[in-house]
C-alpha cells in the first residue's frame, strides 16, 4: 500500500494544466524590483546605492541576522533606486530597482550545462556556501537553509527527507525540475547529506507524477543512499509534518521542529538551487515559475530571473484573460490574492494562478451547522470552526489553548465547509495576534 499520512485531508481537482510544457527560459525583464526581504526572517541590509552598475551574481544585499538571506542581483544595469515597492504580501517593501543593460554576469560563476557531480567542499564549507550564495526553501516557506543545515547541539539528524509532492493544484514547477533537471538535483541531495552528516535520502512524490517517480528512481540507483517514494495522493502532503508521518511514521510534536524526530525537510528545487550554489557557484537569482490558469491562452513553466514584474509573465503565457477574476501568488489553497501586477517575481513564489471570474468569487458566507466536516480534514487534529470563534471574540487566552500555532494554513478546512466560513482569514488572524503576544512575552 502506498504511504501517506494519516490524519484529515482533501481531495481537491488537480487541475494541472502545465504539466507537459517544458521550462521555457523568461526574456530578462527591463526593470527588475528585487526586494531586501524574501525569506523568513530579518530583511537583508542593503550594500548597494542609486546609480551603482551591477552585474547579474553580485551581492546586493548582506543578510547579518542569524536568521536571514543574502540577495543577490539577478541582472545587470544601473541601480535606479531603492523605493518600496508591492510585493507578494501585499504591502510595500524596500527593494533595489535595477534599469537592465545587457546581461553581463559577475566573474566565477559556471553557466555551462556541464553536470558535475564531485563534490569536493567539506560539511562546513557547504553549509557556509550555501549561505553566501542565499539560498532558502523554494518550497514557500522560504526559511534560509543554511540554518535549517544547521543542526542545534543535543539534537541528530537521521534522514534527509527531499519533498517532491507538489501537492497543491495547478503549480508543476516542481514536477518539471524533477524532470528536467534531475541528475544535478541528486548531486544536491548528496550535498545536503553531506550538509547533514546523514548517509539516507528520502524523496518523496505523490503517484499523480508517474514520470517523475520513474525518472528519479533509475537516477537514484547511480547514487547511494537515496530512495524515491511514490506516495498515495492527499493534500496536504506537502507541508512537513504531514510528509514526514507519510515516509517514517513519526510525528513532530507540537511547537516543534523536524529535528526533534531526526528529519530535515528541504524541496526538490532547493535541493536544484543547492546544487546550482555549490558546484556552479551560482547564487539563486533565479527559479522556475508556473504561470497558469483556465482561461490563460498559453499556461507553462517559466525560468524566471527574480526581480521580474509579473505582468511579463503573464504576458509571455498570452496575456490576461478577459474574464480574470483574481490573480494568485501560489496555488488556489494556500495562495494568496496579488493587488498588482508589477508585483516581482521573488525566491518563494512557486506559481501565478489567474482564477476566472466565475470561480473567483467567494460564495455567500452561512450559518455554521456544526457538521464537523473541517474537523474531520485538519490534518493538524485542530478544530477550525472553534478557532474561528474564539477569534471572533477575541478569547487570546482560549485561541492559544486551541492551539492555533499548530495550524499550517493548507486550507482544507475552509475548502471543505459547506457554510463557506472564511475559517483560515480567522485563524491566520489569531496567528497574527497569538505571534504579537507571544513575542512580547518572551521580552519581559
Ligand atoms: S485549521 Fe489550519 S491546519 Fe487545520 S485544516 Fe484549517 S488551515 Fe489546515
Ligand atoms: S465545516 Fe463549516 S459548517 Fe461544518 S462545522 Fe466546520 S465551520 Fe461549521
């Protein structure tokens, strides 16, 4: 029987549209916004000032906190200024805008297709390369992975888990890496294991991806120590916890880390970047984005340098369709809606999804008729219909019992609710303010 996890989950339409189109190469765009921030973590401080040259690679912007990333310019031009601009959280933030000229790339960095698959830096040198060249979690959370490298004293990593699921409907960016781009993903893999100090790799991805199972499997057996695992499909696999109780049964506790069960998660395409980082020298300036939608003329996957507005990409896949009702940065179930179309493309963003007008709309909102349907899929084990009322009336002390913390926003519970309940704008809500709480507890 195919693996998988246990507690709640849905079923949505997969509707992946992109799945056979190949990575096209996005044309550099001719003003890139690159913000400081696009990580978990503190801002990157920034290096460089208006009417500087720079060249595609160049460091931009430092990240000094000890959780942070650094930037680098993914084109090269005339710093034309640092202005806050909307990006994909909807609020303005500070970011370097470069006037493009050329695409002339700072020296060491190794653009041939050549795959190289020794690797001669020891564990430290990786974990610090990987660092320099700032990389983070391509799979959303955009956490910096040479912290998540970093394993804390008193605690053992035992298996590097790669996440290949994909899980949320319509992105293939994914999917298309594995394809595409799966020997010099391997070789990141062996990196992070050796990152790890771990001899065991994990991939895992759901069996909708037939291909990509196939073609990473025969990969594998030139490696040793990695496995790849075809898993039963249910959203969401692809959130950490619910991946590691799908490959080795274990369950993270709450509040805590995958560390505490001896796993470190990272994503098939950071694990490319990773690759791309240590023996390209090549810091992540770029990354695939699907641009899809049902009404868009010419869906694909696009290489994309960061920076670029996302208006080019919609108007490489044929421009926005007539009908749009909604543009999405992510998925439909854990996407959010963008308020602009300059918004750049950064190191998280996984897809644009251009939703028709006629399923863009959200249904009128009902009674909750205690059904228990989104306690039955929180894969979490939370009970949303309770959160979204002790949010409601402000019980801090209740939301915090409830364990509001714990919930990772898949959204199946608001997907499920036959009363249309906007449960996840509440929980994130409580998140928010549980967060704010929290923080200003830890300082007295
Ligand atoms: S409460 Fe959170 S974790 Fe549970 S189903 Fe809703 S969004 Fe997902
Ligand atoms: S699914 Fe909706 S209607 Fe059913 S219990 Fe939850 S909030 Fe209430």
């Amino acid at each position: 029987m195919l693996k998988t996890f246990k507690l709640g989950g849905v079923h949505p339409a997969e509707n992946k549209l992109t799945v056979d189109k190949s990575i096209s190469v996005l044309p550099i765009p001719k003003i890139a916004s690159i913000p400081f921030s696009q990580h978990l973590g503190a801002p990157a401080k920034v290096l460089v000032n208006r009417g500087d040259e720079v060249k595609v690679g160049q460091l931009i912007a430092k990240g000094e906190a000890f959780i942070s990333a650094n930037i680098h310019s993914s084109v090269s031009g005339k710093v034309q200024k640092i202005d806050n601009v909307v990006d994909t959280s909807g609020f303005r933030r500070p970011a370097v805008v470069i006037a493009v000229e050329g695409d002339e790339w700072a020296e060491g960095i190794d653009r041939s297709e050549t795959i190289n698959k020794e690797i001669s830096l020891s564990q430290k040198e990786i974990i610090q390369k990987i660092n320099e060249m700032g990389v983070v979690g391509l799979g959303g959370a955009t956490f910096p992975s040479h912290v998540k490298l970093m394993v804390p004293e008193g605690k053992k990593a035992e298996v590097l888990i790669i996440n290949g699921v994909e899980c949320e409907p319509y992105l293939t960016s994914d999917h298309r890496l594995m394809l595409e781009k799966g020997e010099e993903m391997l070789v990141g893999v062996q990196i992070l294991k050796i990152a790890l100090g771990v001899n065991k790799a994990m991939i895992g991805i759901e069996n909708n991806k037939p291909d990509a199972i196939k073609h990473l499997s025969e990969l594998a057996s030139q490696f040793e120590g990695i496995e790849v695992y075809g898993l039963k499909v249910k959203y969401p696999q692809g959130a950490e916890k619910q991946l590691i109780k799908a490959l080795i049964n274990r369950e993270v506790p709450s509040g805590k880390l995958p560390i505490e069960v001896g796993a470190v998660v990272n994503n098939a395409g950071t694990a490319y970047a990773v690759y791309q980082a240590i023996q390209k020298n090549k810091p992540l300036i770029e990354r695939v984005v699907t641009i899809t939608g049902k009404s868009v003329k010419d869906p694909g996957n696009f290489m994309v340098r960061i920076g670029t507005p996302i208006s080019e990409l919609i108007e490489a896949a044929g421009g926005l369709p007539e009908d749009t009702g909604k543009v999405i940065g992510g998925g439909p179930m854990m996407g959010k809606a963008l308020n602009s179309l300059e918004v750049p493309v950064v190191k998280g963003t996984s897809g644009i999804l251009i939703m028709p007008d006629e399923e863009a709309g959200r249904e009128e909102v009902l009674h909750c008729i205690r059904c228990g349907k989104c306690t039955h899929v929180c894969p979490m084990g939370l009970e949303p219909y309770l959160l979204e009322k002790v949010v409601m009336a402000e019980d801090w002390e209740r939301t915090e019992k409830e364990k509001v913390m714990d919930c990772i926003e898949c959204g199946s519970c608001h997907y499920t609710c036959p009363a249309n309940r906007p449960l996840l704008d509440y929980i994130r809500l409580g998140k928010n303010k549980m967060g704010q709480i929290m923080r200003n507890r830890a300082k007295k």
